[in-house]
C-alpha cells in the first residue's frame, strides 16, 4: 500500500485534483502531509485524497 519512504516535496501537492471544495482540499492537504511529517512516511494511508 504505502512504502516507507521518508517524505519528499515532490509528493507534498499530489491529489490536488480531487473534486472537493477548496476549503476542504487545503484542510485534507495540510492534515495528511502532518500525518506523513510526523510518521516519517511517504503516504499518509488516505490514498486519494490531496496531500497524499
């Protein structure tokens, strides 16, 4: 599912295209790369969604 890359910057913006609401999109961005910071992963496990 997930591998356990440290995060890279590159996968910081991936899913942004998901057709949500802005307000929305930027608090699932924000909330799932924190996820990704503080586990020292590369994928937050919410695949889809933006910043993941």
């Amino acid at each position: 599912m997930c591998s356990n890359k440290k995060p890279n910057f590159r996968a910081f913006f991936t899913n942004l295209g998901v057709d949500i609401p802005l307000k929305k999109k930027i608090y699932l961005l924000l909330k799932n790369n924190m996820k990704k910071i503080l586990n020292r992963k590369n994928c937050c496990g919410n695949l889809g969604e933006p910043g993941c």
